[in-house]
C-alpha cells in the first residue's frame, strides 16, 4: 500500500492518471482530508463508489494509531502517536486566547545530539520520520479542533533535530504551507534546530522564509559544547554566521532560543556574553526556563532570577520574549511523554 500523506500531490495525480481518471479528482480527495478532515474514503461521498473503493485498496491514510492522549485544563492536548513498526513519537496542539491553535511536531525518533539538558535525546536516535509520519501527527492533531477553530502555526519543536531530516521534514511543510493543503503561511511554520550551519545553508537556498529558531542557549563555545555536544564541530561564530546568512536570503529574523538553567548559563556573565554575540543583529530572543526532567541535575532558576536575565538582554537593545509554559502538568514538553511510557 502507498501512504497517501507522502507526498499526495505527487502521487495521487499520478496514480489516478495511469488508471484514466479526470485529474480534478485528486483536488476532491485532497480536498477532503486536508480542509474537511476526513479519515477515510468512505466520507468522499463526492466520488464514485467503486474509485473509493479502489482508493482504499491502494493507499492508506493512516499507518499510525494513538497510543496515549491527554488534555490539559488551558486546552493543551497532547498525543503519543504510535508507528507502524512500534515505535512512538509525541505531538502537541496549544490553545491561546488570540485564537492560535498551533502544533508543535516532531521529526525524528529519539535525537542523535544529545544535548545535555533534553529528554528527546537521552537513548540516541532511532529513525528519521518519513515526510507522511510527519504529515499525519499534523492531521491528527487538526481532527482534535472544533468545527470552528482553524490551525493557525506550526512549530517544529517536538522530538528530533529537524535539519538532520530536511528530506522528510521539508515536504511535509510543502503541503502544510500550500492553499491546498492546510494553507498555514509559511511565515507562521517555525523551525527550531540546535544549529547545523549546513542545513541552515540549505534553508536558505531553498529560499522558503520559514521562522527559523536556533537554539543557542551559550554565547561561549566552552559552555555550549558541552550542553550541545554537536557544538563541538561547529561553533558559536559559524553558527551566527549562518544565521546572518539566513536573513539575508530570506529576510527573515532569525530567533535566538536560551534555556535558562540555575547556576549554568543564567548569571550576568552570561547575559552580557549573549549581548556581545548578538548586538546589533536584528535577532529576537526566546528565553525557555529549564522544564525539569527527572533524570537530570539541572534546575529551573527562580522567577526573580529569569526576570533580571531578560531585563539585562533588553537594556541592551535586544527583543526579548520569555516563554510562556503551556501543558507540563501532562508532559507536553521534551520527550518526556514517550518516556514515562516507556518505564511504565
Ligand atoms: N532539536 C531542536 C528542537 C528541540 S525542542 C532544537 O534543538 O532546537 C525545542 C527547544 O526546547 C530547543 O531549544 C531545546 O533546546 C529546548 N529544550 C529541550 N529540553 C528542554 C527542557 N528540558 N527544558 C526547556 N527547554 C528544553
């Protein structure tokens, strides 16, 4: 069977034409899963019966089932989708007052970087996720909305590094991004990487202006090596230098994230550390608190302490946003869902 979510405009057109059938067909088909969230051939009731049953026969919809899903009080929800060979990754739906109904993705099982602080990484990585797994925790989450509520952005920041899996991941955005597909601008689809300048290379070529987040979370290589290991063969200039590059392909502002851990990275060494690296570039900054993991020794700083590191970066010129935590009361951060599945 052929999964229809990889890549659908390629080859349902195809597909139908081998067999004869008037193209406008594949808009009908396409029509009804992305715009009227359909879960099966059975509700096309616009096309002939027996082409719905050939479709069925041909392709599948859906090769992941839901292992877990969890709603939190704010309207945060939460699946743990399950592969089809057993493997499971975790995606995310945010509700905020403006009407934003954004998903956060994820990429790839397990994560090969191994950042220091993240539970997404802590056994390695198993597989990158091909473009129509990608796709299908998009559409799972969309079916979860009212009839009223419309997606509005994507975030990449699930399981993963999306960079290490442009292939599958790019695709994916195409169809999310395009009128008919689900029609989220592409300047509402935000891609956070820990910051391989190859790929960011490749973005830019692209010349897709997705949002790019970089997560930079040091100023100094010293201490970013060795929260990000994949630092090592990189560093903190090349890294910015890439960025630069970036805006200037896309003119996009690029967002610097920082994770704030207690007594690590958040004293006023850092900040002004972080200042000299960025100041006058038109960067924005996501500051993230430390979302405790179990396992780990890091600790979250205080508010006063996250308040006074924020307060330094925007004396200083810089655009600074602190982010706002939705949904840790059901795991909805880090790969820590998929976790406590697993030790359960
Ligand atoms: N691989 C991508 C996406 C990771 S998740 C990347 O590195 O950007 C999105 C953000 O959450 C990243 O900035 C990541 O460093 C951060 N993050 C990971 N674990 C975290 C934790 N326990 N608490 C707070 N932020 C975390």
């Amino acid at each position: 069977m052929i999964h229809l979510l990889d890549r659908p405009f390629e080859t349902l057109p195809t597909w139908l034409a081998e067999r004869g059938v008037p193209a406008y067909r594949a808009g009908q088909v396409t029509t009804w899963l992305f715009k009227r969230r359909a879960d099966g051939f059975d509700e096309m009731t616009d096309l002939p019966q027996t082409l719905r049953a050939e479709l069925a026969e041909a392709f599948a919809i859906w090769t992941t089932t839901v292992a877990a899903h969890q709603r939190a009080d704010d309207g945060t929800e939460k699946m743990l989708v399950e592969l089809a060979d057993g493997q499971r990754v975790e995606c995310v739906l945010l509700r905020d007052d403006r009407h934003h109904r954004t998903v956060c993705l994820s990429t790839q099982v397990g994560c090969a970087m191994g950042c220091a602080f993240c539970a997404s990484g802590m056994d390695g990585l198993v597989r990158n996720l091909t473009s129509g797994e990608i796709l299908e925790q998009l559409l799972r989450l969309q079916q979860l909305l009212g009839p009223d509520e419309r997606l509005s952005h994507i975030v990449v920041m699930g399981m993963g590094e999306p960079l290490a899996n442009l292939d599958g991941l790019l695709p994916a955005l195409a169809v999310a991004a395009s009128p008919e597909g689900l029609g989220i601008s592409a300047r509402r689809i935000t891609l956070s990487t820990v910051g391989l300048p190859g790929g960011i290379e490749r973005l830019a070529r692209e010349g897709v202006p997705y949002h790019l987040a970089v997560s930079l979370h040091a100023a100094d290589d010293r201490l970013r090596t060795e929260l990000i290991p994949s630092n090592r063969g990189t560093g903190v200039r090349a890294l910015v230098a890439a960025t630069d590059a970036y805006f200037e392909a896309t003119g996009r502002r690029v967002t610097f994230e920082y994770v704030l851990l207690a007594g690590v990275n958040d004293r006023v060494e850092d900040a002004d550390a972080l200042v000299g690296l960025l100041r006058g570039r038109p960067a924005l900054v996501n500051l993230i608190p430390f979302n405790p993991v179990d396992e780990l020794p890091y600790r979250t700083p205080g508010s006063a302490d996250v308040a006074r590191f924020a307060d330094r970066l925007a004396r200083s010129g810089l655009t600074v946003k602190t982010r706002y935590r939705k949904g840790d009361r059901i795991d909805a951060a880090c790969g820590q869902l998929r976790r406590r599945r697993q030790s359960t």
